[in-house]
C-alpha cells in the first residue's frame, strides 16, 4: 500500500513539474519532452514521468507523435475558440450558483486574492519592466486561477468543478501564448476580478455572469489575436527567401548596393 502512495505521489510531482514548463513558456509550443532528462530533472525514474506524460496527453497538453516521441501540442485556432466558449458556459453556470450561495469568508478569500494581483502590478511598475517576468507570472497565474476556482468551488457542483477545471488548464496554457503580460494587461485584470467580487457580495447574479462572461471573452479575443499575428509572422518568414551567406556578398559586393 505504501509502495502504491508513494508512486502515486512521484507521478502527481511530476505531472505538476512538466505542466508548470509548459504553462510558464518553458516547454514551448512544438517542443520535445524527454522523459529521460525529465526523470534526470527531478531525480525518478522513467515510470513517474511516464504516466505524468499520459495525463498530459488526456488533457491535450502534450501529443506523442510516432517515431518522434512526444511534443508540446500545437491546438487549432478552433480549438482555442472552442474552448473558451465552453469555459465561459460553464463558469457562467457557475457563478450564478456562487452569488447564492457564498459565504463572507470565500468572499475575503477572493478579496485577498485581488489584492495578490494588485500586488503584481505594483511590482512591476516598481521595477521598471515592460511586462511580468517568470517570476512574477507564476504569482499572477497563482492568483488569478485561484480566484476563479474559488467562486467555482463555491457552486458546490463538484463534476462542474472538474470540467472546468481540464478547460481551464487549457486555456492558461492559450493565454500564455499571448503578448507578455504588460501593466496594463495585468491592471485590466485586477479591475474585472474587483467588479466581479463587487457583485457576489450584492448577490446580484445576472451582474455577476455578465462581468464573468464580458472577462472571458476579452481573454479570448487577446489570445486569438496573439495567435493571428503569430500565424502571420509565421507566414512573412515562409515567404522571405534566406540571406545569402556572406563570404557570397564579400565576392558579388554589387548585390548588397542592389538590395539597399
């Protein structure tokens, strides 16, 4: 029975060490993962990492791709798209339950939470950075899923629960993948967070999905013009023919005058 809980315990560690590498930007979209210098990473054995990939791969985080092993996973525009729709459905869902049924300490609990991200922005406008380092995007993420979990949980409907929380792992995975969170991004963030703890301590229920929804959909529409632009960058580089390599140029100096 030990044995059993304690490969349990490996396999859980390792799935939160690989999950937190893609997340954080780490593992980027179409990387490898190797078991054998994850298990060096963390000190297991293959077999922890092993089903931590498989878990990773039913969340469709990762893919494994035959005679190449297995990679980040590189998800459709649709994809994306769909999965905040049903996100925002569910979470919609959810908080309307929340309004009626939460309690003054989940309410100070989300209320700590706010003041964790204004804390960020804070932070960063101290230092002086153009957006939120590694270091100061895993505290953002921290708060800004917990606040969302937290008013989830507070519905009481454990199987929503989960569903919502496989597509939230997925969707903090596409917001990632947007521009760097700048100041302002993160400030947006602190304000919709506030006007949606506003209306759960008015139990205004309508006023409290509408917020919801309005901060879903505003994700949603940064992470998919971050992925266009991706995409089109992506498109100029397939369409620009390389440079020529420069003992080349040194011997036809004529085709340097030409191209300036």
């Amino acid at each position: 029975m030990f044995g059993s809980n304690l490969k349990e315990s490996l396999s859980e560690q390792a799935y939160h060490h690989i999950r937190n590498k893609i997340v954080s930007g780490e593992l980027p979209r179409g990387s490898q993962v190797s078991e054998i210098a994850l298990a060096n990473e963390l000190g297991f054995s293959r077999t922890p990492v092993r089903e931590a990939i498989r878990r990773l791969v039913q969340e469709e985080l990762v893919e494994q791709v035959p005679r190449f092993g297995t990679i980040v996973r590189t998800h459709s525009r649709r994809e994306i798209s769909e999965t905040y729709d049903i996100r925002e459905a569910l979470e919609c869902y959810a908080i309307v339950e929340a309004a009626r049924l939460i309690d003054e300490h989940q309410l100070q609990q989300l209320q700590r939470l706010c003041e964790e991200i204004d804390g960020v922005a804070k932070e960063l406008e101290q230092s002086g950075q153009p957006a939120l380092d590694a270091r100061m995007m895993r505290r953002f993420m921290a708060a800004d899923m917990a606040f969302h979990v937290l008013i989830i949980r507070t519905s009481r409907n454990r199987r929503m629960e989960k569903m919502v929380m496989d597509m939230r792992i997925v969707t903090r995975f596409f917001g990632l993948q947007r521009a760097p969170h700048d100041l302002d991004i993160v400030r947006l963030t602190y304000r919709d967070h506030l006007e949606i703890l506003a209306a759960l301590r008015e139990r205004d229920s309508d006023k409290a999905r509408a917020l919801l929804s309005r901060h879903s959909r505003t994700s949603k529409e940064q992470t998919l013009n971050h992925y266009d632009q991706q995409r089109e960058l992506q498109d100029e580089a397939l369409e620009t023919p390389p440079d020529l390599p420069g003992d080349v140029l040194e011997e036809l100096p004529w085709m340097n005058q030409a191209s300036a």
